[in-house]
C-alpha cells in the first residue's frame, strides 16, 4: 500500500528508433566567411561535410543573441572576455562550451582532441568531431 497522498502515475515510456536523415547545409566559404553560390543558388552539401559546416557556424555564434536561433544553438566563449580567470581555466570553460554547443546536434556523436588558445584577444579552436558520418577535423 502507497503511504503516498497524491501517487504519480506515469505512462510507460515506449523507446523508438529514429533515423536520422541525410544531414544537409549550405556550403560554406570559411576564409570569407559567406555561402558558396553556383549559377545564382546557393550550393547544397550533405553529410560529414554539412555537419562540419553546420558546427563552424554555430562555434561562430554567440548564444541567446539572436532571435532567429533557439537557445540552444551557439556558444558562450564570448562570456569569459574580461574575466579575472586564468589561462588555463579560461581554456577549460572554452573547451566544454565547445562540447557543450556540438553536442546539441544529434549528427555529433562526440568532441575530443579539443585545443584552445588565446592570440591578440582572439580565441582559437581546434577540436574532433565524431558524427554519424566518420570523424572530421574542425578548426575556428
């Protein structure tokens, strides 16, 4: 017998697998920073090469900024600009707001080998990402 006065019912929660479909992007000019265009339209890229363009993107993006994305998308590194905070502690925040903005896509399985630096008040991001479509190399 429940000692409980109001007792949670919960339905049973059914797991299903779903698949995802082929991740599709923009193709991205990451030198001038703008869309590839062929013949006036955007060109259209999928897979590991779409997921690559897709995290370059939102490392670019600060979060909660814009109203376009959703709270989830970008990341916070901008936030540790003008913190009395160490190097080294600086760099490991980065590092996790790194995994913590990959990781939202369900095309990116895991974040590893990430290395940050801080050069003239900029900051430098190298890092692998596994997606469902084989490991990439990503540098910001």
């Amino acid at each position: 017998m429940s000692t409980e006065l109001f007792p949670s019912i919960q339905p049973q929660a059914v797991e299903t697998e779903t698949e995802l479909s082929l991740f599709k992007e923009i193709a991205w000019d990451f030198e001038k920073d703008m869309p590839i265009f062929k013949n006036g339209s955007p060109s259209i890229i999928s897979g590991k090469d779409a997921v690559l363009v897709w995290a370059w993107k939102a490392l670019h993006t600060p979060r909660c900024r814009h109203e376009i994305y959703t709270w989830d998308y970008g990341n916070e590194t901008e936030s540790l600009i003008g913190q009395p905070f160490t190097d080294d502690l600086k760099r490991s925040e980065a590092a996790r707001y790194v995994k913590e903005c990959l990781l939202v896509n369900p095309y990116i399985s895991d974040v590893s080998n990430i290395t940050v630096s801080f050069l003239d008040g900029a900051i430098k991001i190298s890092c692998t990402i596994k997606t469902v479509y084989g490991e990439a190399e990503l540098d910001v």
